[in-house]
C-alpha cells in the first residue's frame, strides 16, 4: 500500500445530490424550463419522471430543448 494512503474511520458520506434536484422541488404543473442539448434533455427527462412528474419535451426552434411538467 502506498504510503501516502492515509485510512479514516468515521467520515460521513455526503448526501447524494442530483442536477435536477432543486428543479423538481420547485416545479408546479404547467411550469417548464429549457436546456441545451439532447442529452441534457434526457438527463432532466429521466429525472422528472423518477420524481412522479408527466412531462413532455420539445426541440426549439433555437437548437434546444423545452421541458413542461404536465401533471
């Protein structure tokens, strides 16, 4: 084992923190927010549906992507 590898005891795990988290909590049903890419647009979708939400998406005509809470 290396030498610089120094072991610890009781060092708490940090809580989990997702992108989308303070999102979720502050979206009400008709609200909608925009991202950049599709792959940002996923990440979001995968998000909101986990947490319960209906959503739909839709490509901008600017390149990006809308993302409504429907129910």
């Amino acid at each position: 084992m290396p030498s610089s590898v120094k072991i610890q005891k009781n060092v708490p795990i940090p809580t989990k923190r997702a992108k989308y988290d303070e999102i979720i909590n502050k979206m009400q049903i008709g609200d909608s927010f925009e991202v950049d890419t599709y792959s940002e647009r996923s990440n979001a979708y995968i998000a909101l549906v986990r947490a319960g939400f209906q959503i739909t998406t839709r490509a901008q005509n600017n390149g990006k992507y809308r993302i409504w809470r429907t129910a």
